[in-house]
C-alpha cells in the first residue's frame, strides 16, 4: 500500500464543520436500505455488490466506520478543485436546461437590486449632509413651533432678539450668527457685464466663524463688518474677475457699491447651506432698537455652543424664560427649539419660511422601504421557482448522496447555483445604473457618483450584497433540495410537496400583499398630490405676473408706472408692497385696544395698496375694500381673514368690522408716534399664502405707501408675450438700470409641490416595477403547476371538460391567493396612508372606490397572468398529453 500524504489542516476543519457526528445514525440507517435495495435489484450479482461497496469506501467516515479518516482527508483535498469546477459547470447546465425559470429568476433580481442600489445610493447621498463641516456636533439652528388648537406649524425663521440674548445670558454659548431673509435674485454689475444672480444673503461677520468655511483670497479677521463689503463665491469670481485677485476691488449690488472682501473656498460637499455670495448685515441699515424685538420672525439664527454642553438643558432655560417673560396669558405659544446641524437636511421637511437645502426624511425611508419591497418580491420569485423546480432534481440529489455528498455539501452546492444567478443579476444591474444614475441625477437634481471600478468601498458593499441576495433567496431551497432521502427518489417514489406548497403559497401571497399595498399607496399619493395642485386657493393665481420693484418704479415713479401698465387692455390690474401669495411676507405682531391691550397677536403680514385685494382675486366676505375715497384707509384702514376674526376674538366676520387695532411701524414716518392705529374695514376669506403643506394663520392686510417690494400685475389669457413685451418697454423707461426679472405666480405656486409630484411618479415606477416582477413569478409558477397536471387536463377534456372549465380550474387556486393578500394588504394601506395624511393640515380622504381599484387591478394582472398559461394549456390536444401512456 502506497504511503498516505497527510492532507491540509483547512481540509480537516472544513470536514469537521461539514459533517457533525450527530447525524452518524440517521445517515448509516439511509446506507442499509440501499444496501438492500441495490442488492436486490442487481439480482445478487457479485459484481453488483462489489459495485456498492466500492462507493460505500469514498463515503465519509462518519458513515462508513471502517473507512479511516486519514484516507477520506487525502481524498477531499485531492478533489476539492474538480468539485468546484463540477459544480460550476452544473450550475451553468441547470441555468440553460431552465431557460424560462432561469431568465425569470434573473431578471426579476435584476430589477429588484437595480431599484434598491438606485434609491441606496439616493439615501447614502441623503445621509451625507453636513457631515464634514467643522465642529459640526457643537453648531445648532434655533427654530420655532406655534401651537394652535392642537395644531403645531414649525418656523426655520426666529426673532432677531434671540442670538443676542443667548450671547449675553448664557456663558455655554460660544458664537451666535444671523441670516436675513432677503430678496433672491440681486443685480451685479462690474464694467460691461450686468446680470441677476441669485442665493446672495446678508449675514452677520461670525457666519464665517461659526461654520469654518475656508477662503481662497482674504481672511476672515474683521471680514463683513462693515457696510457694504461682499465676500464671493470662486465661481462668482472667475465669472466677473477673472483670474485676477478681486480682494479690495469693488463691484455693484443693485446699483450700489460695495467691496469685495474675500473669495470663498468651494464649499463643503452635502453642505445645507447653498449660496453664491455674502453681504455684510449691517448693510440693511436695520434699527439696532428693532433687532431686539421677539416678535419680527425674519432672521435665520445660529448656535455654536462650547464642547461639552447639555444642549437639552439649555433650551429648557431659554423656553422657560420665553414662557415667563416673552409670552403673555392667552399669547400664541411659540417655543423656540434647538435642532442639531447634522439633522436639517432630513429634519426640516415640515420647516415654513426655511433657506436649507431641504430633504424629506419620511419620504426616503418609505422609498427604501419601497425599494426593499421590490427586491423582497423578486426573492421570493426566487424562492418559489427554485422550490418548485427543484423537484425536477430529486434524482440528481439521490446519486449524489449515495456517491457521498452530505447534506451540507449540497446546501452549499445549491446556494453557489443562486450566488452564480444573484451574481449575473448583480453584473447586468450595475451595468443598468451607469445608465439609471444619471437620469436619477436629472430627476432629484443630485449629482451622485457612481463608480464601483473607482471607488473600492462601493465595489466592497456590491460583492457583499451580491453574496447577500443569493445567500437569503438561496437558503431555503437549498435546504429543501439537501433533505432529499436517496432510497424515495432512486426508487421513483414521488416526493410529498405539501410542505413546501404551502410555503410557496404563503409566498405568492406575501408577494402580492405588498404589490396591493404599492398600488393603495400610489394612487394615494397621486391623488394628494392632484389635489394640492387644483384646490381652491381663495385667490387667483393665474395670469398673475410679479417682480422686484427697482428704481423709479421702487420710489417716486411707481404710481406713474402702475397707471402706464393699465393702459394696456391686456393688463387687467396693477399692484404694489411688501408680500405676495407664493413669495415673500412679513411676520410679525399686532394688538387689540380695550382687549387685553397688552397681547401682542402673531400675525401674518401682507402690504398693499387699494387694488391689492382685486389684483390678486380675494374674496370679501364681510365689508369692503380699500377705496381711494377713503382717504383714512392708508393711514387706519385693515382687512383680516377669516382665521383672525377667530383668534381675535371678534365672533363673525360682520362683529369684526370697525374694531381696533394697532401696529408697531417698522420704519415710522413720525417716531413719536411710531403706532399705526387703525380699525378693520374688511374681512377676507382664507387664502392659502403657502403651500397646502401649512394651515392657514391670522393674517392682516393693510397699506404702507412707503414699503414697496414687489409688483403684481394681472394679465390677459390672450397674446401673453405682447403683454410681456408691453411690461418690458415700460419698465425700461422707468428702471433702465434693471432688467425685468419676473416670475409667473401658478408656476412659482406648482414649485411647492415638486416633492410630492417627484414620491408620485417614483411609486408609479416601483408599483410596476413590483407588479411586473410578482407577475413573472406567477407565470412561472403556473406554469410549473400546468406542467405537473398535464395528464390531468388531457383526461379531463376526454371526459368532455371545455376549455373555460378548465381555465378556471387552473387559475381558481392564484386568483384565491392574490384576494387573500388584497385583504391583508387593505388594513395595512389604510393605516399607512391615514398616517402620511396626517401630516397634511388639507388633505384628501381615502374612499372606498380607491381599494376597489387597487384590488381590481391586482386581481385583473394576475388573472391575466395565469390565463395565459391556462388557455395554452387548454389548448393543447389530450392524445399529445396521454401518448405516453
């Protein structure tokens, strides 16, 4: 005998994890009723026997005793690499004996990893916002939340008074900053170069200091600390400057001059601040009495706090002096809070008045979820098919058991069969995202990267979910096909599948639950999202054209200019202040005489003139308007909506006509007297100011000749670019200076929607994507089943069954299943989207017809998805089917 080589170590602990001595007994009782079996069936030949106990000896040595355990050693690691190669080579075979299920099966995973990888690598772009600015986890942006009748609204935009009080009464504090809401386009001019640029903010000179940013020219010591100096984008720069250094030179800003400062670094990828250049804050000219009001909600506010501060402890400082000091009894609550800089990207998604950089953390959870979903269907595709066919494979199985294979071995051979198929799908999907990642960027306007050759993480985080994906669709099958016993399948004992159809069914209706609840929820969201864009608004929107007044027409010559555009037929109505529907308005207080005088009521602020209330289409429901026969109007004349008339008290809009009220003037003609007091000429119905995302407040309308900002102008349907040519010339005659830059109020309006409509059209995508992929399954499925009852269907139409009859016997079975996971998926949608309504203070409900829909359309693919099999099967002539018998 030829000495023995002794085997590696990794075989001997790859054996011993392969082959737990547990099962010895099982296995050596599987072993003699072969011996039997064989025995006899090879008429006791010797040649037979030998034959048997020939494979008996490559048997482990578990099952065998006598066989040494060095010998078997030698002889796994002399074979391991022809095994391999044998299994791959199966692999392969198997794919391409199974064309149908294998293109199913890859297919459908293709689909589900090309949804979950396109929407991973949106969330993993998500998550990286503000991760890299400096001392991040010590910045904090104050926000506030007004509580009314149990509704709470939060406000990204605060008081001015409260960064100065934090810096002098709280020595935790190290650096507060402020952001002016401001205009957002500005005209810069430099020589011959004249343009609108926009995202330009006043801040004040510790903005620089608080977020660290770094600077391409100038420093930040004494940087924006005095009026009119600039500091500029590099991109700015190089569009105005060129390459030469722009430090100390100056530049107009609306027509005025002011200094640049210093160029900023690019600034930090996934930063929720998005700007283009900063004006020193003490160019506004703001009244330093004026900053230290708590009641002017106009200013983004910023917190850098020392290392180690118990941020939770702080805000209930400040909320408990906001409580004692700030608000009176019977006062709108308005708590400030602190929100941590990592979180304002996702976390301000329900955020009014706010300049960030916005996501929606709710939306991309439910879109992984939904993505997820895809991907979970297209596993129990897998699952269901490689099951069922597995069968197919019992004899396979028996001879490999019998030649030595343990049940681990082929568990793992069958789970390296669905690593290979979840490997081809994970090839074809990543090719697929180099095509789906740029149309994703086109369609969130993000710029995601997507590189696995580059990027060696992302290649990591690919190979293992690769190996994911095949381990978890893979498992069960494996497990299923391995517990095959040898004796049943050589002998052509038919297997039981009750076990593993029942499974399989569960699956089926798993699948389609969650495809019922993609479709419940998308037509959900669609209609919400139609329902926002048509709703009543209490004003007209269309035909509504606005813009920044500049020049003449922002001083002496805007009356002049205002009657020169009425000229026009195609102009229907002019007007002019501060505060349009869609645009920018002012926050602010005011309080009622002779009831509790001293309550300052938070207000929504809109200043017009006397067409304002025609111009923009509102709805007088008690009183009247301003009228130019009233000459006290300007001076003491108010509208109110119909939500004030509540807050204030008044009862009914018609008890509220000719109350009291006064307002504290922003810049008073007569500083002794700086009160404007008024009484209520009109009231309003609710106009919806915002997106239907927030509840309509108090609001108050009145007219302040000094304070112009924007210009509205109504229009004519009919030749709208003559019109707009006809506003151009007449503003070139009174603002030179300035171009037109105008905006059209139904499409500034349909902007606030975009999340909504963008959620809409992505669970259409996945819905059908969800409903393709359970539907290949079921086709794959049925036609397994049909296969396994062919015989069954020829007898049946000997015996005189029409094609209908046995139709609806085929498809009885998956039309029950698909119903049953209609009625589970129902509950479940109506909590879900009950739930997403909530968030919408005007909202839809959720009516019957909607499930009846959804629930037809589910039942009507699937039907149609099994006919197809059914009536082929129907079709086919029975002597074809019982030939072999």
């Amino acid at each position: 005998m030829l000495p023995r080589p002794s085997p590696p170590e990794w075989t001997r602990q790859l054996l011993t994890w392969l082959h737990p001595r547990e099962t010895l007994e099982e296995v050596e009782g599987d072993l003699d009723e072969l011996y039997v079996y064989w025995y006899r069936k090879a008429g006791k030949t010797q040649a037979t026997l030998r034959h048997v106990l020939n494979v008996v000896s490559v048997l482990p040595p578990f099952v065998h005793r006598r066989q040494r355990q060095e010998d078997y050693y030698q002889q796994l690691s002399t074979l391991h690499p022809t095994m391999l190669r044998n299994y791959v080579k199966i692999a392969f075979r198997n794919l391409l004996l199974n064309k149908a299920y294998s293109a199913i099966n890859i297919v459908g995973l293709t689909i589900g990893m090309i949804g979950c990888l396109a929407i991973g690598l949106f969330v993993w772009d998500e998550w990286k916002f503000d991760k890299t600015i400096p001392n991040g986890e010590n910045i904090y942006r104050i926000y506030t939340e007004r509580t009314k009748d149990n509704t709470t609204t939060k406000q990204a935009v605060v008081a001015p008074a409260y960064a100065s009080f934090l810096q002098q009464h709280y020595p935790e504090v190290d650096t507060t900053t402020r952001i002016l809401m401001a205009p957002d386009r500005f005209l810069m001019e430099l020589g011959s170069q004249k343009n609108y640029e926009d995202k330009g903010w006043f801040v004040e000179p510790s903005f620089l200091q608080v977020f660290a940013l770094p600077l391409e020219k100038g420093t930040v010591t004494g940087i924006l600390d005095v009026p009119r100096t600039i500091v500029l984008s590099s991109e700015l720069s190089k569009k105005y400057f060129g390459r030469e250094n722009p430090v100390g030179k100056t530049i107009k800003i609306n027509t005025f001059d002011y200094t640049v400062k210093g160029v900023l670094a690019p600034l930090p990828d996934h930063f929720h601040l998005d700007f283009h250049f900063l004006m020193s804050f003490s160019s506004v000219g703001i009244p330093p009495n004026r900053m230290e009001r708590w009641t002017w909600n106009q200013f983004f506010t910023y917190v850098k706090v020392k290392p180690g501060t118990d941020i939770d402890h702080l805000q209930n400082k400040l909320q408990a002096y906001v409580k004692t000091e700030i608000i009176k009894p019977g006062d709108t609550v308005m708590l400030p809070f602190f929100q941590q800089l990592h979180d304002i990207h996702l976390g301000s998604a329900d955020f009014t008045f706010d300049n960030a950089i916005r996501g929606n953390e709710s939306y991309v959870n439910a879109l992984m979820i939904v993505a997820l979903f895809v991907l979970v269907i297209a596993c129990f595709n897998f699952i269901n098919l490689a099951t069922a066919v597995s069968f197919r494979r019992a004899r396979e199985i028996g001879v490999r058991k019998v030649v030595g294979a343990g049940r681990r071995q082929l568990v793992f051979q069958f789970l390296g069969e669905t690593i290979l198929i979840a490997t081809i799908a994970m090839l074809i999907a990543v090719m697929a995202l180099f095509i789906v990642v740029p149309a994703l960027n086109r369609f969130t306007g993000k710029a995601i990267f997507f590189n696995p050759f580059a990027d060696p993480e992302l290649g990591l985080l690919l190979v293992g979910a690769t190996l994911l994906v095949g381990i978890l669709a893979g498992s069960y099958p494996a497990i299923i096909v391995s517990g095959f016993q040898p004796v049943k399948v050589l002998k052509n004992i038919r297997l039981s599948q009750n076990g593993t159809s029942w499974f399989r069914q569960g699956l089926v209706v798993v699948q389609f639950a969650l495809s019922s609840l993609l479709i419940i929820s998308t037509i959900v969201v669609f209609r919400q999202t139609q329902y926002m864009n048509n709703k009543d608004l209490g004003f007209s929107k269309e035909q509504l054209i606005y813009f920044q007044a500049q020049g003449d027409v922002a001083g002496k010559g805007l009356e002049t200019f205002k009657t020169e555009l009425r000229r026009s037929p195609n102009v229907l109505a002019v007007t002019s202040g501060y505060g349009l529907p869609g645009d920018q308005f002012a926050g602010d207080g005011v309080t009622i005489p002779g009831k509790n005088a001293e309550k300052e009521y938070s207000v929504n602020m809109f200043i017009g003139d006397h067409s304002y209330v025609k111009t923009l289409g509102l709805q007088l429901i008690a009183g009247r308007d301003f009228s130019k026969d009233m000459s006290t109007d300007v001076r003491e004349g108010f509208i109110i909506n119909e939500t004030a008339v509540k807050e204030f008290g008044f009862g009914s809009p018609e008890k509220a006509l000719g109350q009291r009220i006064n307002w504290h003037e922003w810049v008073p003609a007569d500083t002794s007297n700086p009160i404007k007091k008024g009484r209520i000429v009109g009231v309003v119905r609710d106009f919806h100011y915002t997106s239907l995302h927030e509840k309509v407040t108090a609001t108050v309308i009145h007219m302040v000749p000094q304070e112009v900002f924007k210009v509205a102008v109504k229009v004519r349907e009919a030749d709208m670019q003559q019109t707009i040519v006809y506003i151009n010339t007449i503003w070139s005659r009174f603002s030179p200076n300035f171009p037109l830059d105008y905006k059209f109020m139904d499409e500034t309006y349909g902007k606030m929607y975009s999340t909504e409509e963008k959620l809409s059209e992505l669970l259409w995508v996945f819905a059908v994507l969800a409903i393709t992929v359970g539907c290949m399954g079921l086709f794959g499925l049925a036609a397994f089943s049909i296969e396994q009852r062919v015989k069954e269907i020829g007898i049946r139409k000997v015996l005189g069954a029409s094609v209908l009859t046995i139709v609806a016997l085929l498809s009885r079975n998956f039309i029950v299943l698909v119903g049953l996971a209609f009625v589970i998926a129902t509950p479940v949608a109506l909590w879900a989207m009950g739930s997403w309504l909530n968030d919408f203070p005007y909202r839809i409900s959720i009516d019957w017809w909607i499930f009846a829909l959804a629930g037809g359309l589910a039942v009507g693919i699937a039907l149609l998805t099994v006919s197809l099999q059914s009536i082929k099967a129907a079709l086919v002539n029975p002597v074809k089917s019982l030939r072999s018998e």
